[in-house]
C-alpha cells in the first residue's frame, strides 16, 4: 500500500490460469471520486504504456464493481473502462444481482477531464 496525494493506493498483480491480472485501488469517499480518478489515472496512464512495449501483449482496462466487491463474489462484474458521457445516468446497475443494485456512475466511468485517452475497454499493442 502507498499513498498518493493523501488516498491509500494498492497495486497488486494475480496470476489466474493463462492470465495475469493487476489491479489499482484506492478508497474514499463518493463526493472525492474525481480526485481519486485523478490519483490512479496517471497510474494508469504509466501501465497501459509498460504493456505497450511488448508486441503483441492483449490487455483490457475495466473497473470492478463495487457492489461486488463488497459482496465478496468470486467472480464480480467488470464494466469496460471508458469515458462518462451525458448519456449515462446517475448510477450505473449491477448485472449480477438481476439489476437491483447500483453504484454511482462516477466511480465506474472516468470522468469526462481524461476523455479520449484510452477510447476502447480492450486494446492491443502493434
């Protein structure tokens, strides 16, 4: 664990089957969600360009849903990382759960400050 401008930051990798997963995390508050974005993006930002430099590496960028997370489900819903627009709503609602929960809309999709950086949930490098 490190902190970053006052948020708690943990970055960890998992090997599973034929794949490795690293995640990014970090805690607050719901009203500091556009500052903890701007705490992991440039995080981000420094990884996607790491996996870049080996040809041929697939990856793809989600955010984990917080529902469940705190459910504790083993296998929890992952929505494609991507910009927020004016169409999403407020909340964003979980799959797992038949859509009873929700989480805010301003902890899945970044906010619109780093529109365009990674435009597509699933890359590629050449």
């Amino acid at each position: 664990m490190a902190y970053r401008h006052d948020y708690p930051v943990l970055v960890c990798s998992k090997p599973v089957a034929d794949d490795t997963y690293i995640t990014m995390a970090t805690r607050g508050s719901l009203a500091q969600a556009d500052e903890m974005w701007g705490v992991v993006h440039p995080l981000l930002e420094v990884l996607v360009q790491l996996l870049q430099e080996w040809p041929g590496v697939l990856y793809s960028l989600h955010v984990t849903c917080a529902h469940c997370i705190k459910a504790g489900l083993d296998n929890p819903h992952q929505y494609d990382l991507r910009d927020r627009t004016a169409d999403d709503g407020r909340d964003v609602r979980c799959p797992m759960v038949m859509h009873t929960a929700s989480t805010s809309a301003d902890l899945v999709y970044r906010p619109s400050r780093f529109s365009g950086m990674y435009p597509h949930g699933i890359f590629s490098s050449s």
